[in-house]
C-alpha cells in the first residue's frame, strides 16, 4: 500500500519527484553514515535538470595571468576563484543519473576541511583514490550549491532546487548549509505545500520544520487537503494526517482528499482507478476518517456514493444515524477536536450613548500586525443597541492593497453588548512583522455599540498585536475606538 511507483513528469513546486520508498530507506543509510562518516547511496531527485551551462566548470585559470593570487586579498576569494574550476582539481564527481550525469571538478583539501563525509572520503581509514566519483542521487545544481558554500561560504538557494540541496547538505552533514535550506523552506511555507513538506521534513528528520507544517496544515486544513500536493505525499504521511486530532476540516472534505490521494496512489501503481483499487491502496488509513462525524447529508451525498464503502458499511453506518439499537462501526464516531480559536479584544469598554455608531455603508477598518506566524478566522463585531437585528457584513483582509481574504455573511445581533462572530472562508495566513489590514463594512439597523478605550499593543500568549490607525478607515473606527473589537484566530 505504500509502494510508490515513479511519478509523471508534472511536480509539485517545492517537492523534488521521486520513488518515496526509496527516499525512506536512503533517510536510514544517511543517519547510518553520520556514524560511521561513510557516503550513502540513495534515490535520484528527478527535478528539472540544469543546464549544461548552469554546471559546465569555469574557464580555468592559468598561469599566463601574472600573479593571480596577488588579485585575491583573501582566503575566501582565492577558494572562491577554484569553485567548480579544473585549475589544481583533484578530484571529479559524475552527478546525477548516469544518462545525463555533469562532471564536475574539485578539490579534496578544500571538502574535507567542510564536510567529515568528504573527509572519510579522501582521507579517512577507508579513502578511495578514484579518478571520478560516480553520485547518482543528487541533482547536480543541488550539488554545486553545496560546493559553493564549501568553497565560497556563499548560500545560493532556488525554490526548485532546495530539497535537493538540503538531502545534499545532509548527505554530506553539512550542517550550516542545511539549516539555511530549512529556514528557507519555512518562510516559502504555505497550505499549497505544507504537505508535501510535511512528508520530506519527516523523511529528513527536520521537526522544527515539520512542526510548522503541522501549524498550517491544523490551521488552513481544508486548503491543504484539497492541495495537489496532498496526492503526492508517502502513505506514512497519509495516515498521520488522516489521523490527526486538530485537523480544522469538515470530514466530508478529509474523505474526499483521501480518495484523490488513493486516485493519485493508483496511477503511481499501475492500477485502473476504479472504488476497489481505491479502498485496497488506502488500506487502513481508510479507517482513520471519522465517516460517522459527517452530517447525514454530507454522507448521503458524498460517502455513500464513492464506492469505496462496502454495501455493509455503507448499511451499517445509515443505520448508525438513523437507527436506537446502533451497530458497532470501524470508523471513529467522535469528531476531531480541531483547532480552539482565540480571540484578541482590543478595548476595555463599550458604549451606546447618544453618539452611537452608525454604518450608512461607510468602512470601519484597523492596522495590526504579530510578532509571530498565526492565522486568522475571522472578527468580533458589535451589533444593534437598539433591540435585537440581523446585520449583513463584507469583511476583509489586506497587505499593502492586496486583498487576501473577503467574505460577506450574515449574523444576528441580540442587542446585547456582546460581540458577534464573523468567519474568512479559510483561515488566513498572518507573517509576522508586517501590518495588515482588517475591514469590514456593515449593512443593518443604524444604532450599534461601540468600542471605547483601545489599545494599541496587547500580548495573548506567546503573540503580541500592535494596532495602528488605517487610511481606509471612513467610519472613524481607530485605535481608541469604534467597530471590528475582537481578532479571532489560530496560533
């Protein structure tokens, strides 16, 4: 079931293709080589191949060029000038599959000193003196980004190539380089390919990375389920998300990416798509969706009629919702506890005095800004002070004009000074140290509370807001005061 078969020739931006189960045994023999400080042998990357002329080696240099050495006042320049270059090389490297493998030129003095993998290589009790070094797994531009931060302290990183860098800089434990491609990975982190990052962070043994994975997958769930980078995940990671407990995803949706992954699984393997193929490459991941934590429509309409239940459970699970004398299911019954919102309460008090706040259309709209990734769900409105009244709201999200998020929704005010809850489709993504923009424009009784004493930084945990007044605003909500009281969101 968790065969993976070679993938087609379209990839997923970040996710370097490969045969998943080969990648997980190579993970074993690179922790095995830090050990023992011999080189691995592991699975191709079969990304977008460079160009002859992105790994063709330097013009070398001569000594027709009077004093050379003279031109370079430092260590690093003149290691930096024999980069990829055949002046004094020792040492060459065939890299990559051996059809379309680059020779590339080195120098052994200048690896060992930055790699003990290298070392061991050239120096160590077991060095080989070959002439070529044949390394079939590694993509050659994802190599030579290895060498020039070992010969030029210079880290060159792409977004097609960093995965490939880092099982480089793993490979030969270079550790400073590997944590440049970590950090990298982390800031280009989206629910587009938190997936596909999810399962490489756990096949490079990478928790930092695979905990912030896990924080937008939690958080933006349903975007990252419907991601075409969910299909492409190893069945390992497929079970640990299906078996996730803070999952914040209807199970209709869960399921359904469930059964685009076992689509994706079957192509891999060979396999006509039909619902039995499916069940079979799902195999026990299949009972780690809550079935019966669907509503009874969603599991009528979707579910029920994938074919991938069999007439008894489908049988089973109708009577579950239905019947007194309920029968015993395979699936989990109770739903999954998601993500718990907070919320950041901008005033101290509210008010309904005779200057009460009044919409007509106008915008009420407020800066803020964290000091860490969170993502926000959505706001707490004010509501009528003039009895109860239903509110029509436009909400929005921006950064420096774009908007990133809008929804119109309904609510209804009990004519309380309470605050009202309005929800973003999906959550959205908030980056630290950056302000953005929330408005929202109201449509319902005229008369509403307000807010009164603002402030303008609050802490909740381990996340600091700052508020500033915003230039869109036109209903004079600011920082001391007005609409949009509450953020709510996930940390």
């Amino acid at each position: 079931m968790g065969d993976r078969r070679e993938e087609s020739n379209e990839q997923v931006p970040g996710k370097p293709a490969g045969v998943v189960q080969q990648q997980q045994a190579a993970a074993a023999q690179v922790r095995a080589a830090r050990a023992q400080q011999q080189e691995p042998a592991v699975p191709t990357f079969h990304q977008k191949q460079s160009s002859a002329a992105a790994v063709a080696p330097a013009p070398p240099v001569t000594t027709d060029v009077p004093n050379w050495q003279g031109l370079k006042a430092s260590v690093r320049e003149r290691n930096a000038l024999m980069f990829n270059n055949e002046l004094m090389s020792d040492v060459h490297f065939l890299v990559g599959p051996p059809k379309a493998a680059k020779r590339i030129p080195a120098h052994k003095y200048v690896l060992a000193t930055g790699s003990t993998v290298f070392y061991a290589m050239f120096f160590g009790g077991l060095a080989e003196n070959k002439a070529d070094i044949e390394i079939p797994d590694v993509e050659p531009q994802a190599f030579l980004a290895m060498l020039k931060y070992l010969y030029c302290d210079e880290i060159d990183l792409e977004p097609d190539t960093v995965l490939a860098t880092l099982y480089s800089a793993k490979k030969y434990i270079v550790p400073h380089l590997a944590k440049a491609c970590v950090t990298f990975l982390e800031t280009s982190l989206s629910a587009r390919n938190a997936c596909v990052l999810l399962s490489q962070s756990r096949l490079f043994e990478e928790p930092e990375l695979m905990q912030r994975c896990w924080q937008v997958i939690d958080a933006q769930a349903e975007l990252a389920l419907n991601s075409e980078g969910f299909t492409e995940i190893d069945y390992e990671t497929l079970e640990t998300v299906l078996g996730r407990e803070s999952l914040n995803a209807k199970e209709i949706v869960i399921f359904d990416a469930a059964a685009r992954w076992a689509e994706a699984e079957c192509r891999r393997q060979n396999l006509q798509a039909n619902a039995n193929n499916k069940r079979r490459v799902l195999g026990r991941a299949l009972y780690l969706i809550r079935v019966p934590a669907m509503s009874l429509e969603e599991y009528a309409n979707g579910a029920a009629q994938s074919g991938i239940l069999t007439l008894q459970e489908t049988a089973d699970i109708f009577l579950y919702y239905t019947a007194r004398n309920k029968p015993v299911l395979d699936f989990p019954l109770v739903p999954r506890t998601g993500m718990k919102p907070e919320r950041c309460h901008r005033f101290q008090s509210s008010a309904y005095r005779s200057n009460q706040w009044r919409y007509r259309g106008r915008c009420d709209s407020i800066q803020f800004a964290v000091d860490k990734r969170i993502f926000m769900a959505g706001f707490g409105l004010y509501g009528s002070s003039s009895g109860a009244a239903d509110y029509t709201v436009k909400i929005e999200i921006k950064q420096s004009g774009k908007v990133l998020a809008e929804n119109t929704v309904k609510f209804f005010s009990d004519g309380s000074s309470n605050t009202f809850p309005v929800w973003f489709k999906h959550p959205v993504q908030i980056d630290p140290d950056t302000f953005y923009t929330a408005s929202a424009i109201l449509d319902g009784a005229e008369l509403s509370y307000f807010g009164q004493e603002g402030v303008s930084e609050i802490t909740l945990g381990s996340v600091t807001f700052q508020f500033q007044c915003s230039s869109e605003s036109t209903n004079g909500t600011g920082v001391q005061g007005g609409q949009i009281p509450e953020l709510i969101f996930y940390a």
